[in-house]
C-alpha cells in the first residue's frame, strides 16, 4: 500500500510542477499583452493621424483620438455617441460613397482623399485609410486620416 501511495505523491508533485510552469507561462503572456496593449494606447494618443472608431451599423462614433477633435475643432463630448450625419462632418457625400464602394469590394480603403468639415467653418483635405473590427460579433470602422491641407489649396 505504501507504494502506490508514494506512486500518487510522485503523481501529484508532477502535476503541480506542470501547473507552475503554466502559470508562470501565462503570466508571462499577460505581462507581454499588458506592454503590447500600452504601445497601441500610446499610438492612438500620441500620434499625429486622426484616428476614429465607429459603429459599423449606424455610424456612431465611439472614439476619436485627440488629434482628430482638435484639427476638427471639436471636444470629445460632441461627437461621442453621434454620427457623421450628426455632426456633419462630410463636406461631399459623394467622397464617402468612394471610401464605401472601395471598403465594400475590399475590405479596407487606402489613401482616399476626401474633405472633412470643421466645426467653426471651413475643411480639411485628408488621406483616408479605413478598416473593420469586430468585437462580439459587432462589427466597427477603423478610420486613420493625414491631413494633406497644406499641400491643397483650401
């Protein structure tokens, strides 16, 4: 009997090392998914492209970096939970339609130009790239903007 105890105890120091290896392993993977999530963060604020997440179905804007509000002229307040119809940020309708009709085929569109309105008048001419992610089953429109204003005649 006190073999296959001792069998058992070998057993379950075995597994208990195997956990710890694991659990060491994971808690090296958060700690990397903790720096990886920290660089993203800092590329969404600390970058100078507008940067904005919308809902796909309804065209809600659920974030906009602060670049974005400020070359729009906009605080965060207004345009959150707001559409682009909302706050009616397409200087041509049209414009969008290209950026649509090009995400529709592929999936993205890259380096479309169009116009965005400012809030106090006027507009900006733009490169704009944009992409989809899904969360939950939901899915969102990444949208990155240059501002190429200074190279048009505005």
């Amino acid at each position: 009997m006190l073999r296959v105890t001792d069998l058992r105890i070998r057993e379950l120091e075995a597994e208990v090392e195997r956990l710890r290896q694991v659990n060491a392993r994971l808690e090296q993977e958060n700690r990397d998914l903790r720096i990886i999530n920290e660089e993203y963060a800092k590329a969404w604020l600390d970058n100078e492209t507008a940067l904005s997440i919308s809902r796909f179905k309804d065209d809600v804007i659920l974030y906009m970096n602060d670049y974005c509000l400020k070359i729009l002229g906009y605080q965060r307040d207004e345009v959150i939970g707001k559409s682009a119809w909302d706050i009616n940020v397409w200087v041509d309708i049209g414009e969008r339609e290209v950026v649509m009709n090009e995400f529709s085929k592929r999936g993205y569109a890259r380096n479309i130009e169009c116009r965005f309105r400012k809030k106090k008048g006027g507009y900006i001419v733009t490169l704009i790239s944009t992409s989809v992610i899904s969360v939950d089953g939901e899915k969102f429109m990444v949208l990155a903007a240059k501002d190429i204003s200074a190279t048009q005649s505005v």
